[in-house]
C-alpha cells in the first residue's frame, strides 16, 4: 500500500481560531458551540490516527509474515 499521497491533519489544521477581539463579539452560545465543534474534531481525528496506525501495523505485519514464508 503506497500512502505517499496521504497528508496528515493536525489539530492545528482543521481548528477555528478567533483573535481576542473576534473572540469577544461572540456570545455565550456562540463560545460553546466553538468548544462542542473543537471537542468533536479532537475525538475524530485521535479516531482516525488511531484506526491508521493499526492500519499501518497490519501492513507491516503482513510484510514481516511473508518474509517467514
């Protein structure tokens, strides 16, 4: 499996950030909805890191298999 083509999403990446001054137009309702969308961003990407690195470890188990064959 070739993954060069893949780029990895960092939290960084895909995250909103407001400057302190954006930040303080917002109101209360708008500030959580911010943490409830950051916080389910979070959980999906250490979901998807998760699920490629087993991923990744089949693969290379796969490889270690077929070279003791």
């Amino acid at each position: 499996v070739d993954l060069g083509n893949c780029s990895f999403l960092l939290q960084e990446e895909v995250g909103v950030r407001f400057t302190k001054e954006e930040w303080a137009l917002l109101d209360s309702s708008q500030r959580a909805l911010h943490g409830e969308v950051m916080m389910e961003t979070s959980r999906n990407l250490a979901c998807l890191s998760k699920k490629l690195s087993g991923f990744l470890f089949q693969i290379e188990e796969q490889k270690l298999i077929s070279r003791l064959e």
